[in-house]
C-alpha cells in the first residue's frame, strides 16, 4: 500500500546516517508539552478556585518569559538556541506558585502585575540564560524567578490571610471576601450573599505555628488545632484553601503527575522519595504540644481517644501547602535533578526532609521551594557520588 | 573477494572459464583472517571486476553468469567427524566460513583460541542481536538438529564442560522441538528473555555464566567461548555435509520490504537483486546492511554481500525520524538504559572537545568506552537527539584499551 505519490516524486537518493536508524521514545518538544499540559491543569485548577485573576497572573508570568526569552536569544546575538515551549513552562509554573492576592483591614487588593513580570524576567535572564541556557542551568529557573520576588515582594508574597472563592462563585472575576461568619470547610459553608469569597489562613501556617508552642489546654493541642483551625481533609485535596495559584489543588496535582509517570517522563521514585520522606520527616521531627516549652518528638503516632491524630497531622503536612506542587512538578525537572536512579531517590529523599524542617523552624514560607533550590546545588555532587560501575570494570 | 579485514583473496579463475558451485574461485592471500571464496552457483566467469561491499569499496570480484543449473562441485573434503580441533578448524578454513558479523574474527581462529586457551563453557548463540532480525529463529527451526549435532562436537572437541544454547523464550514451540532434540545430549538450553540487547556477548555470558568479561577482555578471561547459531550452521555444513560456505541466511525487512523474511542469499549477491526479490511497499529511505540499531547505510544499492551480511534492512521515511539536534536535557534516560553503565552524554562532550593531548585521552578512557556494545539505545532514547552512540564510538577510536 502506497502512502502517498509525492514520494514517488522524489528523486531517489539513500541517506547515509550513523546508526542507530531507528529512533524511539519521545522528543524534548514533546515532553515539554506534555508538561505544560499537566501544569496548565494545575493552573486550570487554580483559576477555579481563586477567580479569572489567576488566569491574568498565569498570563503575564508566561507572556514575559517567552518575550523574555526571545530578547536574550537577541541580547546574545543568536549564539543561544530559543526554546519558547521551555521558557512558557518556566513562567507557567513560576505563576502557579504566587498568591492570586492579599487581605487587610481595608479589603482584598490584587496582586501586583509586577510581581510575575519580575518574576518571569528574573527567571529566564538569569534563572536560564545567564545559568547557560537550556540544560546547563544549575538552579530550577522558575524557583530563582520566584526567590526574587518573594525578597522584592515580601508583602505581596507572603500574605497573612488568603482568599479563596466560595464554591458558588467559582471563575468569579474580582473576589469580594468575608471572613467575619463562622467556617466550617469551604465544601460545607454558605457564603453570605454580599460576599463571593472566603478569607482563609493557609494550613501550613498553622502547622508552622506548632514549632512556636501552642498553648496546652485539657485536649491534646494536634486535636485542638485540627478540629478547630483547619480546613477539612478534603478542602485540602480540592485545592478550596488558601495558597498559591496551583499549590492547593492536590487532585490535579496528582493527577498530573500520574500523567507524567505514564508518558515515561517522570520516574514514579522521584516524587515518590519526596513524598516518603516528608511524610517521614513530619512524622518524626518534634513539635512543641506539651504544657512546656519542650520538644516532643515523633508526633505522627500521637492518637487521641483512639484517634490516630497523628497520622492526619502528616496528612495535612503532605497537602496543606505547596509540597505536592514541588514535589510532582519542581523535584522532577529534568537539567535540575540528578540523572541516575539512586541520584535521584537521594536528591528527593534530601528535599522532602528539609522541606519539613524549614517549615517547621525556617524562616520563610514556601519551604520546599527553598529545599529545592538548596538541593539543586548538589546535583553535580549527587551525580558523581551515584555513577554506575561500567560492567567488567 | 574480500570477507574480512585485510588483504582481499586473489581470483584464481578465468573469464570464459565454466565454475561449479563450491568451486574455489578466490585463493586466501596471507592474512589471517584470510579465506578463499568459493562460487555461489554455477555458471560462466564473464569478467574479474571491482565491485562495492558494505565495508570496502574497489573490491575484486568474480563475475559470474548462473547457468541455472547450480551443478556442484565434488566436496574437497570427505563429510566425517573430524578428529581434533586442529583438524576442525583447518577445515573450517578451508571451506571459506569467515567472521559472521561486521566486525567478527574468523570463526576458525575463534575455536583455534579457545582451544589455546581451555574452555569450561561453550554458548551457542541463537538470540536475535538485533530487533527485526528473525535469521537466528529460522537457522534453529529449519537446522535444529543439525545444529545440536554440531554444537556437542564442538563442545567435545574443546574440551568444554558446559554447552549452552542462548535463544528467545517467547519462541514456545520451538522451544518445545529442541527440548526434544537436546534430550540425551550434553547441550543445556538456555531460554532468555529477548530484550535487546540481550544477546550482546558481554551480557550474554552474565546472564548465563553470572561472571562479567573483564574490561578490555574477552569471553575466554571467564573460560566461555561463544558462537553464533549461524556460524554453527557454517561450521556445520562445511564439516558435517562437506559443503563450503557459499550462502547465508538474510533476514531482509524493514518497513518499506513488502515481502520481508529470511532468504538464503547467496555470497555476492548485488542488494538491489534483494531488493527487487522482494518488492517495494514503501520508497526506501535507508538502505541498511545489517539491523536497524547498529547496522551501516549505504549510499548504494549496488553493494554486494558479504559472508559478514546477515541482515540487509530497506527503512521508509517514517521510519527514520531524524530529531534535531538540541542541548542535552539531562534527563538520564541514556544512563538509565544503557546495559552496561556507561555515561555516554560525558563521552560525547568528550570527544567533541578532543584537542589532541594526553589529558584528554586519560579523560575518554577514564569513561571505559571499551566496554561499550554499541547496542545504540543511548542515541535511540535520547530525546535531545544527540549522537551518542556515534561519540561512543568515536571515543573507542581515540583510546586504547588499557589493561
């Protein structure tokens, strides 16, 4: 059967390439699409949950890069090679990682359209080109944009209440939030009809509070802390929780990932080893809950009344912040991680611990992103630690 | 005339003058690798001509015009069970059976250096080495018999204590034939899973023997010899039926074949007769000599073949994705392939910065790129496209094996 007979056509010449003749698997393009589709549900998830907002932020972190990305391949006289899908990625996911807006005493205020431009900006010139360009940057790029807004825009970046669209008011445009009538889930509660949108802690914040001290009561302060501050488990897994544009959509974000894992671009033990050992690492590490100021250590086995309070504390650990994000879309870029299996469960391994203890003790928010760009700084140590040996050597 | 490296062997017929099939019509010259040539069929010598192998070009060759009648000649040696190795590979030589691959030692001075050496283990090969060849199959399906026959007297004359047959497990029925075949003898099968490249030799003798051949090595460092089931099947015809090497089975396929499968080729046949033999569904691309991952394009369909050749591939166009070349994304699939552990992304970056000094060349053997197959997964999966079985083998060229 004939394709076609536009070959016929053709002169008749045999190509002379090295072999091998064949090729399989995917392409660089085609992973990166991929990705972008996975990330762009994230995003979706995102726009859901905190209004077309989002979407603008997502736009303007993308836009920048990809201009971002054509002016440096221009800067530099063309001795770079553009990869535009490569530079979209980075800006999509630097904007999954921002705030849609803050709240005060004077209402809710919008990002600042600076923020993903700088953002952006900051991660292709310097995250990518000035790191060398595709495939010898150091640091994931998309996390360098977001550090250096994160020092610019400390107000913006890291707000103290979040809002999140009630689930009646989902794409909404401009969120007009309420925070002052009693909250029991986003899922359960009825939104006040002059208001679309919740004002919420982010259930990290809580947890970090808990290496701070909470006050003892008669109850047990894990059970006091997760039945009356925090949002129910699967507000958590439906992303209606404060936190940046895609961080609090676990469902996507798992989704996604298993997406990744099928296509064969991600390797199932890479975010995996994260996962383990930040749930490991909540599990263990202590956290202040006796009447003193005493650490107590391994609070994931704490039950209360037969309820194994401890295991849910982890729970939230895993989901309540922006770990799921960085561990299935940030933990598995392909130039910032190790390349050999063992290098890899070790860099994921490494980064689910220090994200739990930065978010325990740290200073700063957004501890997994910390604990990724810290790890990356390895992966050149990582990779010679873990070589192969070479058969019969 | 020329099978192997080296010096081509020198015609010894006439034009005008009438050949038999088997008739010796090229005379080994001094090298070692060195065999004659005998003629395919029978017919008339129209001409001594240069022609093009895969591996040579200017080669010397006999024309020969078939007659039709493919008349034999009488064997130059009786068909007996020979009495020792010396014999043994004598008259392997003698029979023209060369190295079976591109880049093989003569079968006879294989056996000759096991021989030297001492053996405990014999493998016979039938493992497809590459995807899309099925001659090995067809070799132990049509030959089974003769086959185990042969390869328990090689075994008895080398003295061996173990004799392996290596082949695909997926294979059911031919399995359940051999069994039988084997049954009183000393060969013990060895079904093995065909993932390529299973059956690269190296990997081979692991997976058997549980021992790695050394770096820089061979198969007799660890007392194994291993032999390919269609150098079996040579050795078997030219010892046990007295009939020199003359054909072989070719496995011609390739998405643009439109009647693929093995065909017995007679030695020095033109690839475009292959070709014509069995049609065209698709326009060539690629004219391949060999598999598809490590096999050579030719520029020529006029090639001739070779007793080397036993694949000849005609790939399509959707077939032969060239991806452009990008920057390497550091994904570590090649790493993470590669059979044996080798990290070809360093040794392409290597090569390509090779200035002739010494560091360097501590540098590249440092990687061991000796103790690369050349199985080609590395440039197969890299999504980047980069050539890194083609630096691999670069690499091998620059550095010598350190022992």
């Amino acid at each position: 059967m004939r394709r076609s007979t536009d070959q016929d056509k053709r002169p008749a010449w045999l190509e002379i390439r090295p072999a091998p003749h064949l090729g399989g698997g995917d392409s660089f393009a085609q992973m990166t699409r991929s990705m972008l589709i996975v990330v762009g549900l994230a995003g979706l998830a995102g726009v859901a949950v905190f209004g077309l907002m989002a979407a603008i932020w997502l736009a303007v972190a993308v836009g920048t890069a990809v201009v971002a990305e054509w002016a440096y391949v221009q800067l530099t006289g063309g001795r770079v090679t553009a990869t535009y899908d490569h530079a979209a990625l980075m800006g999509l996911l630097l904007g999954l990682t921002l705030p849609v807006g803050w709240v005060d005493d004077a209402g809710f205020h919008p990002l600042g359209w600076a923020v993903p431009l700088i953002g952006a900006l900051v991660a292709i010139v310097v995250g990518k080109g000035l790191m060398g360009g595709m495939g010898n940057y150091l640091w994931h790029p998309a996390l360098v944009g977001r550090a250096a807004t994160e020092l610019l825009y400390d107000q913006q970046m890291h707000p103290e209440r979040w809002v999140v669209l009630g689930r009646n008011h989902l794409f909404a445009a401009v969120p007009k939030p309420v925070e002052s009538i009693e909250y029991a889930g986003w899922r359960i509660s009825q939104l006040p009809a002059d208001a679309n949108a919740w004002v919420l802690r982010r259930p990290v914040e809580w947890l970090r509070q808990l290496a701070d001290g909470l006050p003892a009561g008669d109850e047990s302060p894990l059970t006091v802390l997760i039945r009356d501050h925090l949002p129910p488990w699967e507000d958590l897994l439906l992303g209606g929780v404060g936190g940046g544009i895609g961080e609090t959509c676990t469902i996507a974000l798992i989704v996604g990932g298993l997406y990744l894992v099928y296509r064969g671009y991600v390797r199932w033990y890479q975010p995996m080893s994260v996962i383990v050992a930040a749930a490991v690492a909540a599990a263990v590490l202590p956290i202040r809950i006796g009447p003193a100021a005493s650490f107590d250590w391994l609070p994931g086995l704490q039950t209360d009344a037969g309820l194994p309070i401890g295991a849910i504390y982890v729970l939230y650990h895993l989901t309540g912040g922006e770990l799921m994000l960085a561990a299935l879309l940030f933990a598995t870029d392909t130039v910032a991680s190790p390349c050999t299996a063992r290098g890899q469960v070790i860099f994921g391994a490494a980064i689910g611990v220090l994200a739990i203890a930065l978010r325990l003790y740290g200073p700063m928010p957004g501890s997994c992103y910390w604990a990724i760009l810290i790890m990356n700084t390895f992966v050149g140590l990582i990779d010679r630690r873990t070589k192969r040996r070479v058969m019969g050597t | 005339m020329l099978q192997h490296d080296g010096a081509a062997s020198v015609p010894c017929v006439e034009a005008g003058q009438r050949v038999l099939a088997g008739q010796v019509i090229g005379l080994a010259d001094s090298n070692d690798d060195a065999v004659p040539v005998h003629a395919s069929t029978s017919g008339r010598v129209t001409g001594i001509v240069q022609v093009e192998t895969p591996h040579a070009c200017d080669v010397p060759a006999v024309l020969i015009e078939p007659d039709g009648r493919d008349e034999w000649a009488p064997p130059a040696d009786a068909p007996v069970e020979p009495g020792d190795l010396a014999d043994l590979t004598e008259r392997i030589s003698r029979a023209g059976v060369a190295g079976v691959g591109p880049n093989a030692p003569a079968v006879a001075d294989v056996l000759a250096a096991a021989g030297r050496h001492g053996v405990r283990h014999v493998i016979i090969n039938a493992m497809e080495s590459e995807p899309y060849l099925t001659a090995e199959y067809r070799i132990l399906a049509d030959h089974g018999r003769l086959i185990v026959r042969t390869a328990d007297l090689l075994a008895n004359l080398l003295g061996a204590q173990r004799l392996w047959l290596a082949l695909d497990r997926a294979n059911r029925y031919l399995l359940g034939e051999l069994r039988r075949l084997v049954h009183g003898t000393s060969v013990r099968i060895a079904p093995l899973r065909n993932k390529y490249p299973q059956g690269a030799v190296p990997l081979l003798v692991r997976g058997l023997l549980g021992r790695e051949v050394p770096y820089g090595g061979s198969p007799l460092d660890v007392g194994a010899v291993v032999l390919d089931g269609c150098a079996v099947l040579a050795i078997a015809q030219a010892v046990l039926e007295g009939r020199p090497c003359v054909d072989r089975i070719v496995t011609v396929a390739g998405g643009a074949a439109d009647r693929p499968g093995n065909y017995r080729v007679p030695i020095g046949t033109p690839v475009h007769r292959l070709i014509e033999y069995v049609g065209l569904r698709r326009t060539v691309r690629r004219v391949v000599i060999g598999g598809p991952m490590r096999g050579l394009a030719v520029s020529s369909p006029q090639v001739v073949t070779t007793k080397r050749v036993g694949a000849v591939m005609l790939l399509s166009e959707d077939q032969v994705v060239a991806r452009p070349r990008g920057p390497c994304i550091r994904c570590g699939w090649c790493l993470e392939d590669c059979p044996v552990g080798l990290d070809p992304p360093s040794v392409l970056a290597a090569v390509e910065t090779f200035r002739t000094d010494g560091a360097q060349h501590e540098e590249i053997a440092g990687l061991f790129p000796h103790a690369c197959l050349g199985c080609g997964i590395c440039s197969y999966v890299c999504p980047a496209g980069l050539p890194l079985a083609d630096g691999l083998a670069r690499a091998r060229t620059l550095v010598s094996v350190r022992s």
